[in-house]
C-alpha cells in the first residue's frame, strides 16, 4: 500500500471503563463464528487486541506450536494484554503497535487474521480489510465481528438511553468511524476483494439483575468519564451538564427490575 491512509478517531478511548467492559469479552462470546476454523498449528493474527483476553483465548486454542501476533495501536493496552496472556501461562504470543492500514507483515504470513470491533473505527473499513487480505495465507481465512449500535434495543423505554445512542453515534461519525458497521461488513468484504464470503450475526443480552448492573454502571461511567462524553460536548453536540443526566439513565434503567437490553453484531468469515 502506498500514500498516507485515512484516520479515525477512537471513539470510547482506553480509560478503564472501557477496558473493564473490553476484559470481560472471550473468544466464546466474542468469537464464536470462528471457532470452527481453528487448529493446533496455526499462525493468527489478532488485529485491535486491546487488553487481550480474546487472543489469550485464541492462543490456547492454536496451542503451542502455533504462533499468535497481537497488535493495537496502544502500546499501554498492549502492556495490559501482555499481562494478561502471561498470567495464563502462554508463551505463544507476541505483541506489536501497528496501524491496521500497514501491517509490518509479509504477504500471506497468517493461517488466520481476526479483527474484533475494529473496522467501525476506522476511517477506510475496505483498505483496512484489503490489508488483512494481503497478510493471509491462500486458504486462509479472515474474521471480522462488528456491532451495529443501531440494532440496540431496550426495555423500558428510556429517553435518556435514546439520547445516549444518538449522541454516541453521531460521535463516532464525526470522528470519522462507522457506528452502525455490523450490518456493512459483508458489502466491505466483498469490495476488498474477497471472493468467498460467509456472513452471520450474534446478540449481547444483559437481563439479570447482575448483567444490568454491570452493563448500565458500566456505559453510566463511560458517558461521563471517557473520551466519549467530553468529544460529544466539545463538537457542540451535548449540552455541558448532558452527559450526567444520561449516565442517571442508565442508573436507572440498570435498576428496573424488568429490564432487558440486547445488541446485535454483524461477522464474516472471508476467503480468497
């Protein structure tokens, strides 16, 4: 690839609530379409691996003869994810800082490349899936998993969730991502170039009273303590005191003893 590629803005940012929200993810809830695909053996790459307890998970399913590569653009997430894999007791993994759009790997190194909500943040989703295509092995196969905030749903109705979802997607537009990227992931794969392309799609839920506990403590401290609250109202999109009343509505909302909230994620599996 040649020029300078474009850049997105990383909506959500790296503070810990959303790193608490990124540890919780498994290869099991997170990557279970491409469980099938893997073998004892294989060379994976691990795009946007944030804190890594996804491809911890996947390093122990390639075992110890295979090789993992995870990288971010975070070199403290990385540190993070360095930790985590050690303290599982892996020692096939390596991590690097790269940027998606120039992957500092040879044509065809990886048996599998896996993505997991990364494309929504990137400014050119197709260039980046071209360059996961250039670093796959003939046969191989590249995983890709993208939400699609505009599949989220919620009961009860909640003004305050309503705005929250307005603001956060027009957000990561203006910073160049987007949002509703789970349903346009078979259209980008197929403009990438992949010949063979099997799409399918998986649901979050948080029901229980423990799951909407930690779902809406969790988004109430994210509205108001990460990047996303404070680029809403510095682009003039919210009001200054607009977050906080947002945050008291996912309190509440975690605190209805009905409620119930799900989110849909597009994935593909692609070849050739």
């Amino acid at each position: 690839m040649t020029g300078p590629q474009p850049a997105a803005v990383y909506t959500h940012g790296h503070q810990e609530a959303v790193l608490r929200s990124h540890r919780s993810r498994t290869a099991a809830d997170s990557a279970g379409y491409l469980l099938p695909e893997l073998r004892p053996g294989q060379a994976l790459l691990d795009v946007g691996c944030g804190p890594g307890t996804i491809t911890a998970d996947l390093a122990a399913l390639v075992g110890p003869q295979g090789r993992v590569v995870a990288v971010d653009a975070s070199a403290e997430v990385l540190e993070q994810a360095a930790g985590h894999v050690a303290g599982r007791g892996l020692s096939n993994v390596a991590f690097e800082c790269a940027d998606v759009h120039r992957l500092p790997y040879r044509d065809g190194e990886f048996d599998v490349v896996h993505a997991h909500q990364v494309l929504q943040h990137v400014a050119d989703p197709v260039a980046a899936l071209r360059e996961l295509r250039r670093v796959t092995a003939p046969g191989g196969v590249v995983a890709v998993r993208d939400v699609d905030y505009a599949s989220m749903t919620w009961f009860p109705e909640a003004p305050a969730l309503d705005r929250w979802l307005e603001l956060y997607r027009r957000t990561a537009r203006a910073n160049g991502g987007e949002p509703d990227a789970g349903r346009r992931l078979l259209s980008w794969a197929r403009a990438a170039g992949f010949t063979e392309v099997t799409a399918s799609s998986s649901t979050w839920t948080f029901a229980t009273p423990e799951q909407r506990a930690w779902w809406g403590g969790m988004w109430a401290d994210r509205v108001t303590g990460t990047a996303l609250g404070r680029t809403a109202v510095g682009l003039g999109f919210a009001e200054q005191d607009e977050p906080e009343r947002i945050a008291n509505g996912w309190r509440e909302w975690s605190a209805a003893g009905d409620g119930w909230f799900s989110m849909l994620h597009g994935e593909v599996l692609a070849r050739g």
